[in-house]
C-alpha cells in the first residue's frame, strides 16, 4: 500500500472527498425528531395525560418507533459494508461516539414500547381486547408509569444530544468542531417535536402547552446558534474560515433565510401570536418549524464537509 501525503490545498487542482449525502442529514432529523417526542411522551407521562381520552400521547410511542426506523433505514443506506453492521453490537466503546449511539438507538425502542402499552389507542383497543387489559393494569402500577416516562425522557435526551456529539466528535471537520452542537441538535429536535405534536393535537390545552413550549425552545435555539458562531468566531483561524461559510460563504444564503429566518424567526413570531390570541393557530408555523430543523442539519453537514484545516 501507498500513502501520499499532499500539504496542498487547492480545490480547482485537487480531489474534494464528499463522504455524506443526503443520507445521514435525513437520519439526525428523525433521531433528533424522535428524541424530541419520547421528552415529551415522558413529560405527559409524568403528568398523568396518557389517561386522557382524547390526548395525543396515544399516537407518539407508535409514530416514534415509525420514524425512528425510517431514520435506521436511511442511516443503513449509507453504510459502506452493510452486511457487517451486527458487529456493531458484539462490543462497546466508550471512547466511541457511534458505539454510544448504536446502543442508544437500540434502547429507544423497548422505550417507546413501553410507552405504546400505556397508551393503546381506541381502534386497538377495540380490536384487541386482550391488549386493552394488558394496557389497563400497567396504568395501575405506578412504579412502573414513573420507570417508562424516565426511561423516555433520559434515552430521548440522549438521542437528542448525541445526533450533535456524532459530528463535534470529528475534529477533521473544523465547522464541527463544537461542544455546542450536540445541545443544538437537542433543542432543534425538542422544537421540532413540539411543532408536530402542537399540530397533531385535538385537545385545545395540549395545543396550547405544545405551542408555548416550542416558542421556548426556538429562543434556546436560537442562543445556542449564537454560543456556536461565537466559539467558532474566537477560536483559530480555521474556525473562523469554517464560520465564514455561513458568513459570505456558499452556505449563507439558504442558512441565514432559510433556517433562521423561516424555520425559527418567522414561526417563532406566528406562533408567539397564536398564544397571545391574537391570531388564530395554523398548521403554516409547524411545518416551517419541521422544514428548518431538517434545512440545518442539511447545512450542518455539507458545510461541515467542505471545511478543513489547512491553508485556505
């Protein structure tokens, strides 16, 4: 085998490896969206209103365990030598970001089973009485109410933060290169949850709690976007070349309007009317929530990819 080793960067001379495509961008944003949804099926837990008739919990365990395969899914397409990916699960490293989150993933799903059992919806109910009866007596045990809603909300913190750690773990990929990335993806996918579950809920109150919560993590978002310019900005020259991508760069345009401006700022001003009663509430602020939060980790990761350490 031959290595060479080239101290030249020139892009219009030299090959530009492009690992990811639109694979791994899809994957965070159904992992970050699920984890977002098992915060919020704990937090409901926790509250008692997977008893309410009408609450929406009774379709995020089963909608969470759908999206979450479809994120597997993508994320296996991706895989260079598929045949081999059970390898993953004979060992465990702890040094290993992609360990962590192939066994994260793996313990998501009796999570969200669990929660599925104490909130069988109406038509399985009626359909599978045996289900029903099984579902009732888990409700009754409180012990085991309080173990699914933690197991919910620590597992999709987890999830959440990792999808952010996968890329801040890369030091090759200076634009990566931060601690604040894996608290952003988790507040992206918090919103994002709130956004879809504000928008599938029928119970006015729900709506209301969903909408108001995800104003609130659009703000964090929105810190955390600015924590993570600022490390970027004040760190080496490397960094600041990296954030230039987004500042003048190629990347500027469809970051600055599209994530911030319409996938935060505007749903963010639609719905802090919405909650004020000012105007009504409409389906039109959650999808572009939705649309954001998959347009930055679309952004995210080509960018990233395109910043390198060396001379620029």
């Amino acid at each position: 085998m031959i290595e060479f080793t080239n101290t030249r960067a020139n892009h219009l001379v030299d090959p530009f490896l492009h690992v990811w495509g639109w694979e791994i961008p899809l994957y965070l944003f159904l992992g970050g969206l699920v984890a977002g949804m098992m915060a919020i099926v704990g937090w409901f837990l926790f509250t008692g209103r997977h008893r309410q008739t009408h609450s929406v919990m009774a379709l995020l365990p089963g909608l969470g365990l759908v999206l979450l395969s479809l994120g597997m899914g993508a994320l296996f397409l991706d895989l260079e030598h598929k045949p081999y990916v059970w390898r993953l699960y004979t060992t465990f490293q702890p040094s290993s970001p992609m360990s962590w989150g192939a066994w994260i993933l793996v313990a998501v799903y009796p999570a969200l089973l669990g929660a599925l059992l104490l909130s069988v919806p109406t038509f399985l109910r009626e359909r599978f009485p045996a289900l029903a009866t099984l579902s009732d007596r888990l409700r009754a045990q409180a012990p085991v109410v309080r173990g699914i809603a933690a197991a919910n909300l620590s597992l999709g913190g987890l999830l959440g933060i990792y999808t952010g750690i996968l890329l801040s773990a890369m030091g090759a990929r200076p634009l990566w290169n931060s601690a604040v990335l894996g608290p952003l993806f988790l507040a992206s996918g918090l919103s994002s949850a709130a956004a879809l579950v504000h928008m599938m809920a029928r119970d006015r109150s729900e709506s209301q709690l969903l909408a108001r919560a995800d104003n609130r993590f659009l703000q964090t978002e929105i810190v955390l976007l600015a924590l993570f310019f600022i490390g970027l900005l004040t760190a080496t020259q490397v960094h600041i070349r990296a954030a230039g991508l987004l500042f003048g760069g190629p990347f500027t345009a469809v970051f600055w309007v599209g994530v911030v401006g319409v996938g935060i700022a505007l749903p963010l001003f639609i719905q802090s009317l919405a909650v004020s009663h000012r105007i009504r509430h409409t389906p039109v602020a959650p999808l572009l929530v939705l649309a954001g939060g998959l347009l930055l980790r679309f952004v995210i990761v080509h960018a990233g990819q395109v910043s390198r350490w060396g001379p620029g």
